[in-house]
C-alpha cells in the first residue's frame, strides 16, 4: 500500500520529467515547421524564438494521466465524477488549435471557435459542469444551477480562463509560473478538503493540479529569462483549459452543508475566487489597456508597450526580477484564500498578509523612486550649472572670495 500523497508526487515528477525531456524535441519541430516568434515592437524578446511549447505539456500532462489509472489510489478519479478521457481529448484539441495558429497565427474568430468547440466537448460529453457553487449570502446558500444555464455558464468561464492566460504570456517564464502557482494552490486547497473528509482522496481536480503544476514546473527550466521556447497559444491555451477544469470540478466536489472553518463555508468559494484572484493580474492588465487605448481615440485591439510588464521593465525592474515579482503577488493572491480559509486564526493570517502586501508593494515601487531621484538630482545638478555659466537665467551664480591685493 502506498500513501496518496506519494501518488499525488509521483505523478506530479512524471508530468515535470517528461515535458522537461520533450521540451528540446518541441523545439526542434518548431523550427522546422517556422513556428517562431520573430521579435516586433511590442514584444520583450530581442531575437527569434521558437513557440509550439504546449506540445511538450500536453503529452507531458496525458503521461501522467496514464500513469495515474494504473495507481492503486488515483484511479478512482477516472472512475467518478468527468470522463477524463474527454478532458484529454478536448486538452488535445485546443493544443492542436494553438500549434496551428503558432505556424499560421490564426484569427482571432477562428481561435474563438476552436476554444468553443473543445470547452463545449469537455462540457457536455465530459462533465465538466459548474452545476452548483456555495453563496454564503441569502437563506439558500447553495446555488444550483440547472443543465441549460451550466453548460453556457462553464464555457464562458473556460473560455474567459483560456484567453487570459493567454494574454499573460508576455515575459520568458511568466505563464508556465503563474500556472504552477494557481495549480499549486488548488492542490493545496482540494488535498486539504480530502483530509478532512469532505472529497474523496482521489478526486478529479487534485489530480488534474498536481499533473498540471508538474507539467508546468518541467517546462520552466526551458521556458524562464532568457527562454530557449515559448509555450505559445498551444501551451497558454492548454494550461487555461486544464485550470479551468480543475476549478470547475472542485467548486462542484465538497458539500457546502457539511464544512466548518474559521469562516464558516468560504473555503468552497475558493475555486471561485482562486481564478479571480491569480488572473486579476492579466484581468486588470486588459481593462487598463483597453481604457488607455480608448482613451487616446485609437483601436483597443491595438498593441502598444504600456503593460504591467512593460511598466516593471520601464522603471528599472530587470526581465528576471520583473517576472519573480509578479509570481510574487500571484502567489499572495493565490495562497492568501487558502491560508485564510482554513486557518483556526484567521486574523492572525490576515495581519502577516497586509505585511507581505506592503513589503510587496515597497519591492515593486523602489526601482521607480530610486530613478526618479536620480533623474531629479542630475536635473537639478544641470540647472545650477546653466544658471552658474549664464546668470541672466536665474539664480545668481555662486560668487567665489575675491582675492584682496597684498594677501598673498
């Protein structure tokens, strides 16, 4: 017999092995087939760099699904709840979607109709379905949500999931990590629910985040400041569908009338807040910009370099530390729902929060302080030295003692 969480670790080094391993292979096709990001204005990456990284995590993700049917605990995750098999084959099929538009950039219409037919298959034929969620406001608590109003809501979600991974995907590393945290923290909040009895130890969406984040954590190595591959919409689309099942299924998997925390049933609205919570970054880096395109009376489809990340970059931020920062806050998000939900001192969690949000913010903010003094000091260093050679300018010059007849 062996312990689930060994079996949660195996298949987690199996989905990290074999995408680390495959990642070259990826590479070398993406070459021959022309899938290469060649660097534009907007872009961060200063040289040519093959795509198609997503090919690397879907096999390394369906390995370890193939392993995880075979173990002598995880397997009774294919036996309740989605057909796994579906979620496969629609991961496989928005991969495929996401190699042809890394060759061919596709349209956006035509990449919305191919997220829409692999969300509506894993939906439908999978399973995969927001049927009820906890509301801990109003006499009802639980919400339910009939097949007719599921099916559109789940794919909305998926969809919107799908896309804004894929707008992350802007600096060498940033997707595959913010992925790995998200999966990282749903591992963390769908394992605890299973020691305390409310899943089933071999559930779906423990499953699909340990496969997930080891997959991820595989391609990192490839994949972080400077990239040798990105994962290109066949990976950021990929890894948005996987979140997004993981989310689903484990909103649905708890009963809310049976869990007790500090704060009563808010740990199952967690699957909810979690996607909120690590794509508010992507999220609010789209509103701005469309406010900012908008604004200026241009398109806001249009590119432009004002991003978050372009921002970080912009006041001093180096590419590497630039992306640890955001893992940063995407972990504080991220973890700061399960650390609150299942503490039995929450506002003792809470206080360490605000102090990591403020240190944080300090981290994030110094570079652009630090160069605004510097810039103000050569400013005002250039000014005295124009008013000093013209003193019509201003500020009378500094006069120097005039040397009295006879003191020397």
């Amino acid at each position: 017999m062996t312990h689930p969480s060994l079996e949660y670790v195996l298949v987690g080094c199996i989905g990290a092995l074999v995408t680390f391993l495959l990642t070259p292979l990826a590479r070398r096709a993406a070459i021959r087939w022309g899938a290469v990001a060649l660097p534009r204005d907007r872009d961060v990456h200063a040289v040519a760099t093959p795509r198609m990284g997503g090919v690397a995590l879907f096999a390394g993700v369906a390995l370890a699904l193939f392993v995880a049917q075979r173990l002598p605990t995880l397997h009774g995750a294919f036996d309740k709840g989605p057909e796994m098999a579906w979620v496969v084959g629609a991961a496989a099929i928005i991969c495929l979607i996401g190699i042809l538009d890394d060759i061919f950039e596709l349209d956006s219409l035509t990449k919305l109709a191919g997220q829409v037919l692999a969300t509506g298959l894993m939906v439908t034929l999978g399973g995969v379905q927001l049927g009820s969620f906890y509301f801990p406001f109003g006499d009802s608590g639980t919400v339910v949500l009939g097949s007719d109003l599921a099916i559109p809501v789940t794919i909305l979600l998926t969809v919107l999931t799908i896309n804004a991974m894929n707008f992350i995907d802007g600096l060498d590393g940033l997707a595959a990590g913010v992925t790995a945290i998200a999966a990282g923290a749903f591992f963390v909040f769908s394992y605890h629910l299973t020691q305390q009895g409310y899943l089933d130890v071999a559930a779906t969406p423990t499953l699909l985040a340990a496969v997930l984040a080891g997959a991820c954590l595989g391609f990192l190595p490839h994949n972080f400041f400077p990239a040798r591959i990105f994962m290109g919409d066949s990976g950021s689309m990929l890894v948005g569908l996987l979140l997004s099942a993981a989310a689903t299924t484990a909103t649905t998997s708890a009963d809310p009338q049976s869990f007790k925390s500090a704060f009563g049933g808010l740990p199952l609205l967690l699957p909810l807040l979690i996607p909120v919570a690590v794509l508010a970054l992507p999220f609010v880096d789209l509103l701005l910009a469309v406010f900012r395109r908008v604004g200026r009376g241009s398109s806001p489809f249009a590119p432009d370099k004002q991003h978050l990340h372009h921002r970080l970059l912009e006041i001093g931020h180096s590419h590497r530390r630039a992306v640890l920062l955001l893992y940063f806050w995407s972990a504080l998000l991220a973890f700061a729902g399960v650390a609150v939900s299942f503490s039995t001192g929450p506002w003792v969690v809470v206080s360490m929060l605000i102090a990591l949000v403020v240190v944080g913010l300090v981290v994030s903010l110094v570079p652009g302080l630090r160069s605004r003094l510097r810039k103000g000091r050569v400013v005002t260093a250039a000014e005295d030295d124009i008013r000093a050679r013209n003193p019509a300018s201003g500020r009378p010059p500094v006069q120097e003692h005039p040397v009295q007849p006879g003191s020397v």
